[in-house]
C-alpha cells in the first residue's frame, strides 16, 4: 500500500542529492540555536553558560598582559616600515582594550549571582568586552600594514594567523565568544588582502580563508569537550551536594533520634513516680480501709477514701493525657465542637486548684476582660487545656507568688486566654522544647516535683487541633506566661447564642 508522501518523514521526501543540503542546513541552525543559547540562557541551561564564561574568564588574567606584551613586539617587528606614532597609538590602543576587558570581566564576575537573568547580562557584556580586546589585536592587519610591501603582510598575516590558534582554543568553550572572535579575525585577516593586487596577496586570501574555515573544526571540538566535562563536573557536584545534603540530614535524624531516647528513658523514670505514687495511695489506704485498721473511727476512713480518689483523679488525668497526646499525634483527635462560655470553665479551674493553690501558698487571681465573648470549641479540650496551665503554673511557682488567670481579646479579633505566674521561670535555651512531647524546662532541677512532660505538648495539640496557637514568654527566675489563641472566626456572636438556645 502507498504511503502519501504528506505522511512519509523528511528524509524519505528529500531526494538523495538533496540530503547534504538538508545536513548542512540542520548544523546550521543548530549551531545558531547554540550561540543563541549562550547569550540568552534559560533557567536550565543558565549553569552551563556561567561555566563556560568562567573558564574563558580565567584566561583573561593572563591573556590581557600576553596581549599587551606581544602588541609591543609587533610593533618592533614592523618598525621598518611603519612610523613610530602609528605604532605607538596602535600600542596604546591595544593595552587600553586589554585594561577595559580586563575591569569589565572582574565586575561582571563579582555582580553575577548566577540567576538566568545575572548570566544572559554577564554573558553579552563579556562577548562585548572580548570582541573589543580581539579587534584591537587584529587591527593591526589595518593600522600597521604598509601597502606594496610583501614582506610586511607575509609577517602580519603569520602573527595574525598564530593568535588565531591560541584564541580558538582559549575562547571555544563559549560559543558566542568564540564565534566573534573567529569572524573578526575573518573580516581583518581576508579583508585587507582581498582589496590587494598584488598576485602574493591574492593567494593569501584564499589561503586564510582557508585557514579560518579549518580553524573552525577545532573550535567545535574544543567545544563539544568542554561542554561535556562541564556538564560531568556539574552532575558531580549535584552528587556530592546530593550526599552532603544527605550526611546532614542523616546526622541531625541520628540527633533527633539519639534525643528522643533519652527524653522517652527520662519520661519512663519520671512516669514510674508519677503512676506509683497514687497507685501506692490507692492499694495502702484501701488495704487500711479493708481491714478496719482504726476500729470504728469513721472519720479517719473518710479521709483515707478521700485520699483514695484524688490518687485516682490524679492516675486519670495522666492516662487521659497520655491517650489524648497519642490521638494528636496521630490525627485521630476529633473534636466535638459546641458554644463554650470560657468564664465558667476558669472558674471551675480555678476552685478545683484552690486547695492546691492554698496548700502551696500561692495566691489565685483571674482576669477576664467584660464581655469576653463564648467560642465554638470543643469543651473538653479547652477544660484540660487551662487545667493543665494553671496545675504547671501552681506546680512551679514557690510560696508567697502568685498565678493569674486571664482571658481578653486580641486588637486583631483573636480570643487569648492562658495562665501568667511569678514562678521560677523558663530558661532561653528550654523554651523551645518544652512544647514537645516529654519536653521540660528545668523544673526537675530546681523543685522536688518532676512533671510528666506531657500537659504542655497536650496544650499545643489541642490548640493547634482548633486553628490556634500558643505562645509561652519566661525568663529565668522573673515568671512564665503561657497564652493561647483561637481564630477570630471561632467567636460566637450574641445571635448565635440565641439561636442555639432557641433550638
């Protein structure tokens, strides 16, 4: 079955004398592609181009200084038949281009922070600066050639074509460099023969024609292997930052976890007191109660079953913050989200801490602004959330101080609500884990009581299970303050209160 030629690809439609040309016409937009690339580099090829400047720009501390040397030699070698002004100026000309190339490759280097846009400006400015340099070299085919003397043009044409070689290859890792400074060397190495008619000078022009197309070859070359061991040393660099990058994380993962065992071992030791001092409570003064160790004294069994329950409120309140901080972390809190007036729970907080408050002599003082709006929350979280507050706030603050209390609301609309004591404060260096989970401040150090570890973290769950935040302020020996706010959008207006009563 015939394929419609609309179908068949371009190399089966081109005839085969054709195909050369359809070669040539493809490495030639190529190699347009390539030197317009190396001037306007995009985000991914913006590394490749700032490689290749570089390495061209390592040169030029050595090649400006050859230049101006060599300049100077050239002028010796023509002074027979040029006059010593035109070779002067010619001389000066070229160290000016030299000191130019030279102040301009310095500047773009220190400016250029490797962004595509830094690159495309130092690329153009370095092409430029390059393109001067070369043609004030060149132009000596020009300003020191002494028309109708052969040996005078046999000479410049070897100094030209020799500098030719060296800067191919010094400039071919950059194509648009590279380029230019091939097609000055053209136009001032051809241009003046061709415009001779003299029969010496006529050969020479097809001879450096010749010559410049050949040099081209090696030019690409150069090229291709300079971009190849730059883009090598790129992929290897990324490897090596790869791994660096991975050492660093596997070392601070190595801390974090060396870290974690030792504050899950000091919890476990700080859990054992916490759990077997209401549990030696509950089994040693039930075991009184059950044997009628004092007779018929009512009273003291009272006590004794007293004693009994606030050991097993106590042992609840751990478990319950050791089951709410694994749903947290875990993901798995739900909240059951109704009107929550905030007064009423800090006054329940406040009579429940006020015989441990009393036992302590610390004095208990609430500060709640008029008109502090209810909030949609979940009750229960916002009860342990101030519980725990004000037990760590009582807990860590000596006799004679004093906690307070307070809810108000924020200039941004935000309800704040926390504890705020004139306790033994928190040092700089703990502040930042004391939120995490068994994290602690120097409590243990400076006081007989050791907290679990869990009711800040507990604290930070919730309020972060509501959208909120919790910020802590303390220094050492002056007092903590602990706040936490609820997004404006959780305040429940008036209205709203209303028509839920209503319902």
């Amino acid at each position: 079955m015939a394929v419609p030629e609309a179908e068949l690809p371009l190399d089966m439609v081109v005839s085969p004398a054709m195909r050369p040309v359809q070669f040539l016409c493809r490495q030639l937009r190529g190699a347009y592609e390539t030197l317009v690339r190396s001037i306007s580099p995009d985000a991914d090829n913006a590394w490749l181009v700032n490689a290749q400047l570089n390495v061209c720009a390592r040169t030029t501390p050595y090649f400006a200084p050859a230049l101006v040397v060599g300049s100077f030699l050239v002028t010796q070698l023509v002074s027979p038949w040029i006059s010593w002004p035109v070779r002067t100026a010619w001389w000066l000309g070229v160290a000016l281009a030299c000191v130019v190339t030279r102040a301009v490759n310095a500047h773009i280097d220190a400016q250029c922070d490797g962004s595509p846009e830094a690159v495309r400006r130092r690329a153009r400015l370095q092409v430029a600066a390059t393109a001067l340099c070369t043609f004030a070299w060149a132009s000596m085919n020009l300003f020191l050639r002494a028309p109708g003397v052969e040996m005078n043009h046999v000479m410049l044409a070897v100094v030209m074509a020799c500098s030719l070689a060296g800067s191919t290859m010094l400039t071919a890792p950059h194509p648009a460099i590279a380029a230019t400074g091939l097609l000055i060397y053209a136009i001032l190495l051809i241009g003046p023969t061709a415009m001779s008619d003299t029969p010496i000078d006529r050969s020479a022009t097809w001879l450096a024609g010749f010559y410049i197309s050949m040099m081209a070859g090696p030019m690409i070359a150069v090229h291709a292997i300079s971009r190849k061991m730059l883009t090598l040393e790129h992929e290897r660099q990324q490897l090596v930052d790869g791994l660096q990058r991975a050492k660093e994380e596997s070392d601070r993962e190595h801390e974090r976890a060396v870290a974690a065992g030792r504050t899950k071992s000091q919890f476990l030791s700080n859990m054992n007191h916490e759990l077997r001092t209401p549990m030696n409570a509950i089994l040693g003064f039930s075991e009184l109660i059950q044997h009628k160790s004092f007779g018929d004294a009512v009273d003291k069994y009272a006590e004794y079953a007293e004693i009994i329950h606030d050991s097993g409120v106590h042992l609840l309140a751990l478990i319950d913050d050791m089951f709410d901080l694994a749903k947290i972390e875990a993901g798995k809190l739900s909240l059951r989200e109704t009107t929550v007036d905030l007064k009423y729970i800090v006054a329940d907080a406040v009579d429940s801490h006020e015989a441990k408050a009393n036992t302590a002599e610390v004095e208990l003082l609430t500060r709640i602004s008029r008109g502090f709006p209810a909030v949609r929350a979940d009750e229960r979280a916002m009860r342990q959330i101030i519980g725990n507050l004000l037990s760590n706030a009582v807990k860590f603050t000596p006799a004679g101080g004093r906690v307070t209390v307070f809810a108000h609301i924020e200039p941004d609309g935000r309800p704040a609500f926390g504890t705020e004591d004139t306790g033994i404060g928190i040092p700089e260096e703990d502040q930042a884990s004391v939120f995490e989970r068994f994290g602690r401040g120097r409590h243990d150090v400076v006081t007989m009581t050791k907290g679990t570890g869990l009711g800040l973290a507990v604290v930070k769950g919730f309020a972060e299970a509501h959208d909120g935040d919790v910020k802590l302020e303390s220094a050492l020996g002056e007092g903590t303050r602990v706040t936490v706010y609820l997004p404006a959008a959780r305040i429940v207006s008036e209205l709203q209160q209303e028509t839920c009563s209503a319902a």
